[in-house]
C-alpha cells in the first residue's frame, strides 16, 4: 500500500496501472488429474466440472484437466493430492487400500451389486458418507461418486470355463480384493498402474486384465487382447475427492458455487456412463481384432461360484459390518 502510494506521488500514469495490479484477483487454480482418456465417462465428466464451475465462480475459479497420467500415475496421484501439489482426483475406488482406506475395496468384491440401482443405493446413501468420512483424517475430502460400469475380462486366450484362467497373469488395480479374485479364478495377478497396461499386454508382460469397456476401447486394449468375455463380474467406479485443506480454504460462496457444479456434473456423469460403455463395446466389436463371448447360464454360475467364497475370504479387510450393511441396501434394492 505504502509503495503503491509512493508510485503515485511521483509518476501520475504509472500509478493508476499499479493500483490495478495491486487488486487484481489471480483465479483460485484447481488442478484436476486423472488417468483416463477424455473420451471416457470420467474425463468428459471432469471436462463437465470444469465448464460448469469456472461458469458458476464467473471466471474466480479456473480448472485444469489433466487426463491420461499425464501429471502422475496411479499411486502418485495420490500422494501429489495430499501434499497439494493436485487439488482434485477421481481415482477409482479399488486405488484406496494404500491409502489405509481398505473398506473402500468392499466395491471391489466380485458380484457385490446385482444392478445399477444397488449400487447407487450405497452411494447416494448413508454408506457413501461413511467412507468419505475415513478419509477426512488423511486430509482428503469426498465430494461425489462417479460411475463407470461393471467390468468385462479380456485375455489373449478365450476365457469361457473358470479353469481358463488358470495361470494366466492378469493385471489388476492396488486392491487386495481384486488380487482375492484372481486368485480365486487360478489366475496370478499382478498390481500396475493403468497408464502401463497397454504396453504390458501388448509384450506380453502380462496375458489379460479387467475392466468397463470405456476404458479398454479408449487405452486401445483391444488391439491387443484376442479375447473378452461379457461376465460384468465386478463395479468400477470412482470418488470424487479434494485436498481437504485446499476446501476448507475457499471462501464460502466459491465452494457452494463448485458444490452445485459437483452436483450437476455428477449427474452428468452417471447418466452417460451405461451409454458410453455400450457404444465402446459396439466400436470394439465393429473394429474385429476382439472376438466378444456371452457366457452361457452355466457357466455363468460356475463364474459366480468360483468368486463368491471371496466375499467372505475378505470380510475382516473391508469390514464385516459394512458388508452387512451393503447387503441389507442391495437386497432391498429394485433391479429389473
Ligand atoms: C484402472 O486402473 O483399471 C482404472 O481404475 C482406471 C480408471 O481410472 O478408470
């Protein structure tokens, strides 16, 4: 202040540009990273909060969107969120378990929602404020669950009988669930990062791997993978979370006005997820170098039965309540 008056003293034009300077607001930064291609319901949900909430904040707030790792990985991205080097990320909630919040991994367990509409009982629910609330004291804040879709396994081989598994490596995401799973099927699992599956597969480093269709089409896994099967076998979905301190630090109109962006773009997201899987699905199908199977009502059940036993195999890790309460919102959920 005492300079900016001292400027005006001696230079008369000079001072109406520093003045200027002084009170210009720089916009408040949110850097939004993820590992996603922007084509996938994630990134086009992550580009939806950005339009919305620099629209809302009147340009106070700017989001940078950085898809595909291109800041960080997996593990790192974690890491950079809590020392505040990103401010927002939307891993999925099997990347948790490092982080010490092993009861998110109970998204992980094979067969857990029979539909769409358990799921976001669990979500939108009571049981969704829980988990947020075991990662407050990581200095991280929950705002929103983001969905994907339930998982296809791919592999270099046809994987129709639970004995095609055996041996195969596949690769998994850091959850101790997924590694129960695999094993359960007679795979070897293996934890990498998802910004390296597709050279893996393609060298042969590993033989296959899970996951929604959005996200093979879109890393191009299917020009590597000979074979998918439709199980629709596991969830995966994403949470939506910020450096607590970051949140807490914002002026209370700029975070209802981001709040309402999050809410908005959450919608978003959930609705075009099932429609963005289905198209990948069909553009993978259209480009032929993937041969896609229908497990038939047998081996349908002999999948289930193969992977069910892990459910109880983990209750300790990811909490024998919170299963019981996720059973009782599923059970009770309406799926067609
Ligand atoms: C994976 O690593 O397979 C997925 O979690 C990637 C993602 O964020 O959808």
């Amino acid at each position: 202040m005492k300079f900016v008056s001292l400027l005006c003293a001696t230079v008369a034009a000079g001072c109406l540009m520093a003045a200027t300077a002084a009170t210009a607001q720089e916009p408040i930064v949110i850097k939004f990273s993820h590992v996603v291609a922007p084509e996938t319901p994630k990134g086009k949900g992550a580009e939806k909060f950005k339009q919305l909430a620099e629209q809302r904040t009147a340009g106070k707030v700017k989001v940078e969107v950085y898809p595909n790792s291109q800041l960080y990985k997996d593990k790192e991205e974690l890491e950079a969120l809590q020392l505040g080097a990103v401010q927002m990320l939307a891993p999925s909630l099997a990347k948790f378990g490092p982080l010490g919040a092993k009861e998110f991994e109970i998204f992980d367990l094979p067969y857990i929602f029979p539909c769409k509409t358990a799921l976001v009982k669990v979500t939108t629910g009571p049981i969704g404020k829980q988990l947020f609330q075991k990662l407050e004291n990581k200095g991280i804040t929950g705002l929103a669950y983001w969905d994907n879709g339930f998982k296809i396994m791919s592999a270099n081989k046809p994987l129709h009988a639970t004995a095609d598994f055996k041996g195969l490596k596949m690769r998994i995401q850091s959850s101790k669930v997924l590694d129960a799973q695999m094993r359960a099927l007679g795979a070897l699992p293996q934890v990498m990062a998802f910004s390296e599956v597709y050279q893996a597969l393609q060298t042969g480093v590993v033989d296959g791997t899970e996951n929604p269709p959005s996200n093979m089409y879109t890393q191009k896994m299917h020009e590597v993978q000979s074979h998918a099967t439709l199980s629709d076998h596991g969830y995966l979905g994403y949470a939506v979370i910020v450096n607590k301190k970051f949140w807490d630090g914002l002026p209370a109109d700029v975070r209802t006005q981001l709040d309402g962006a999050m809410k908005e773009a959450t919608e978003y997201a959930n609705n075009i997820a099932q429609e963005e899987n289905d198209k990948a699905l069909e553009a993978m199908k259209a480009a032929g170098k993937t041969k896609f199977y229908e497990l038939t009502k047998d081996e349908r059940a002999s999948w289930r039965q193969a992977m069910l036993p892990v459910h109880e195999d983990m209750a300790s890790r990811v909490g024998k309540e919170l299963l019981a309460s996720i059973k009782t919102e599923t059970d009770a959920a309406k799926c067609e």
